[in-house]
C-alpha cells in the first residue's frame, strides 16, 4: 500500500533561518510526490510536484524539494525562511486504490516562524 | 473564475440531525473529491467522483453519502451526525484523473461541530 510519514508534526523556526520538513514515502507503483501548503483557515494549495526529470523540483516562493528513490525520501527545503511562510505543510503521494488513482497525504507538518 | 466554492463556513448540528455540505466548481473539472481534515492524521478521502453519475467511496465514506447529476456540483450529505463527523471539511478538484498527475485545487473548508 502506498503511504507518506511526515516525520516532524511541529517544525519552529527563527525568521530568515533555514528550514527541512521531512517527508518519506511508499509505493509500488511509479512515483508522483507533492507538496501542498495550507495558510491559516484556508484550504490547501499546490506548492510543488515531482512527475519525472529532474530530481530537484522548485517552488516559485523559495521553497525545494528533492526526489531521493534510494532513501524514498520527498524533503521540503527553504534557504531562509519569512513570517509568511508560516502553515502547515502536507506531503502526499499518488496511488493507486481499488483500481483507481488518488492522492494519500501525510498527517501534516505545522512551521512556525518566530521573529 | 470563483474556482472549488464551499458551504456553509461554519456549522453546529447535534446527534442525529442531517445536512448537506455544498461544494461547486466552475473550471470543468471531471474529478471531483472530498476530504476530512482531523488534527495530527492530515486528510482522509470520503468520497470521490471522476464524472457526472460516478461516484465511489474513499477512505473513510461511513455516514455520508454523495452524488454528481451535474459536472459542477458534488455535495456530500450526513445522514445522522455523530460526534466523531467533528472535522473540517474539504473539496476539491482536478481537470482529470489520468495518471494521477493533476494538481488538485482545494475549497476554503466548512467547520462541522457535532454536539
């Protein structure tokens, strides 16, 4: 069965610190990975993906993330993060259940960045 | 366009009442969803709908039921709440659901309390 552990439910920062929120996965079947992000009361937004190519897939707001297969790994990454940064952040992973695709996300990752 | 809508924003019901949540989208998307967002276990699939008249069950589909007469509205009904329906609800949709690629686009949420 396919699933996703996001290893860190809390991840507190400094202002302009870097920030990894870790993400592994599993799956036997070709691997599509996303990131989506959550602001405060609002519904969940697209924030990158990995279908194929290259590796390292990158966000237009700063963020990464890498696809590592030997590790099964989907790391989010920012060099320096802002205030506006702060929501929670889910990793998710296409599957395939009952015949049919649908996407089984991880139980979320809450970054909260400090002044 | 307005994209995935929902509503209501907010709602109290006690045990054993019904109610309808609303979700519509105007960008023609064939793929239609709903979650249940509860803290520390990210989203769970309910039900999902690849077009008008086709539905299936997700995750965790006991106590809704859900239909699709048309491509642009996908509500989901609770027969008879029960405390353990408190979340906060989320629809979303996607062009298609070809390779599971598609990027889902998600509603701003309805807050269900169930006393």
């Amino acid at each position: 069965a396919q699933s996703v552990t996001q290893l860190d439910s809390q991840v507190p920062v400094f202002e302009e610190a870097p920030v990894e929120l870790r993400c592994n996965y599993s799956s036997s079947v070709s691997v599509y990975l996303f990131w989506y992000v959550q602001y405060p009361n609002q519904g969940l937004q697209l924030l990158l993906k990995y279908l194929s190519g290259s590796t390292l897939v990158k966000s237009i707001n700063g963020f990464e993330a890498e696809f590592n297969k030997s590790q099964t790994s989907f790391h989010l990454r920012k060099p320096s993060v802002h205030i506006s940064d702060t929501a929670e952040y889910f990793c998710a992973v296409r599957a395939i259940i009952q015949g049919a695709q649908k996407l089984v996300f991880g139980q979320g990752t809450r970054l909260t960045i400090n002044p | 366009n307005a994209g995935v809508t929902q509503t209501p924003k907010f709602q109290v019901l006690k045990t054993g009442q019904s109610m309808t949540l609303q979700c519509a989208q105007d960008m023609n998307h064939e793929y239609m969803s709903w979650y249940r967002q509860d803290p520390g276990m990210g989203l769970r699939l309910i039900h999902y709908s690849v077009g008008a008249g086709i539905t299936d069950q997700g995750e965790v589909p006991n106590g809704y039921n859900v239909s699709r007469s048309t491509t642009e509205d996908f509500p989901l009904r609770l027969l008879s709440a029960a405390p353990s329906q408190t979340s906060v609800y989320f629809c979303a949709s996607s062009l298609s659901t070809s390779g599971g690629q598609e990027t889902q686009y998600f509603g701003p949420g309805t807050r269900l309390l169930v006393l």
